[in-house]
C-alpha cells in the first residue's frame, strides 16, 4: 500500500525595522538680532562609562531532566486543540489538530489537501476524501504514541537516542520499532523555556521526511467528541481495507 504524502515548502517570515529620523529646525540669522552674549555655562560632568553588558554562555540542558520535562509535558496534557503546518519534501499542508487522550486524534487538513487522520481510541483511519476510501491502522503502528498514550515514559516506550538543545530548541530523538513498515525516527522539538511541543519531525522506514510544527495550541479546551469518529464499519471489508503488517 502506498499512502499520498502530504508535503509542503518551506515558509519564511521577514521582519523589517523602520527607521524614523526627526526633522532638524532652521533659523533665518537676520530675521532677529543677534543674541546677548551669556556667560558660558559650566561643562557637564562626564557621566560615568557603562558598565559591560554580562552575558550568560548557553548551558545545554542535562539529557535526563530534559526526558523528564517532556515526559511531565505529554502527560499533563490531557486535550489539545491547535493549527498545525506540515512539511514533507517540497510540499506544504495545513490544518487543524485535536488530541483527547487516551488514544483519540484528529488531523484534519485544509483543501487542497484531500486526506484527513481520525484515530478512535482503537484504530487509525486514513481518509481520502476525494476517492472515497479508508485505511485502518493499529494505533500502536503509528508514530504518534507520544499524543495518544495516556501515560508516556519515553526511556520505556521507545528508544531515546540523542537530546541536544541550543537557545531556541531541545530536541529529544527517539526510534520507534514498532511502526508500520518498520522503524521509525522521531525528534520531538520543545521550547526551552516553557517546554511546551512546537514540532516534531518524522523519519519513516522508507527515509522520507515529514515536519509537523504546532500553532494557537489550546490545552483547556476538550474538543467536540464527535471530531474523532469513523464514519464507516471498520471491520466489515465493505470500502474499507485494514492494513497490518508485521515488523
């Protein structure tokens, strides 16, 4: 089975400064006598000099309290509600995501995009609906157990293989084995301050790369149940195929 991938391009945001200079004021020397000479006021005393600017080098997070912050971030988040922005190659999709764990997910893409991704509490569904079909997945075939477990300890759940972080990310990698097709690598990439999820970026078995990065999330709000249901028998072999494959 070969599944469209969603792709798009990269998305590049300037941001210009403008520069306001004032107007300089000019007068005329014979409109008005000249001025009466005034004694000199004293030179102003020299203010003393700044003192140097400290700057604190980066420290990189410790790769234990980094999984523990991540760990305490999937499993505190209970609903989510959010814009999502997914790349994969040259091509960019666009959508809306909604998470109630456990185990129910939706990724619902804007036109031209024609598939969305509902997951049940049970099943995966892969919708296209421009040619009317359905494939099912296992949930525990997907990369996203990180969204749809309830409880998530990464160091038990799947491999962790790399922490790195820099001023603006920390970027957990973990290896999946368990995913369709094979083994999956995923890097999980969080704020560093408030280590909320901004992206994720996944890397299938066949080497093909899809970023997924986070907007507007909402973490309070449950979302409507009726957003996760599958609209058609998923065991009946009616339209629909369910896929599994061992690994």
């Amino acid at each position: 089975m070969s599944m469209t991938s969603l792709k798009r391009a990269g998305v590049s945001i300037l941001v210009l400064a403008a520069l306001a200079l004032p107007a300089a004021a000019f007068a005329d020397p014979a409109a008005a006598p000249p001025p009466k000479p005034h004694p000199a006021a004293p030179a102003p005393a020299t203010p003393p000099a700044a003192a140097p600017a400290s700057t604190q080098p980066f420290t990189p997070i410790d790769p234990h309290v980094a999984i523990q912050k991540a760990d305490d971030y999937f499993n505190s988040t209970r609903t989510m509600i959010g814009d999502f922005v997914q790349i994969s190659g040259d091509r960019r999709s666009e959508g809306k995501v909604y998470v109630q764990k456990p185990g129910k997910l939706r990724f619902e893409y804007a036109e031209p995009a024609t598939l969305d991704i509902v997951a049940d509490g049970m099943t995966v569904a892969v919708v296209d609906r421009k040619m009317a079909t359905q494939d099912f997945y296992f949930i525990w075939q997907t990369p996203l157990k990180f969204l749809l477990k309830d409880r998530i300890d990464l160091l038990h759940d799947v491999a962790v293989q790399d922490v790195t972080s820099d001023p603006d990310n920390v970027t957990i990698t973990v290896v999946d084995n368990e995913t369709f097709g094979g083994t999956s690598r995923i890097k999980l990439m969080f704020d560093p301050a408030s280590f909320q999820l901004k992206q994720w970026e996944v890397t299938d078995p066949q080497g093909n790369e899809t970023l997924v990065s986070l907007f507007n999330v909402d973490r309070t709000t449950p979302p409507d149940p009726s957003v996760f249901q599958i609209r058609s028998n998923r065991l009946d072999g009616s339209s629909s195929r369910f896929l599994n494959q061992s690994n």
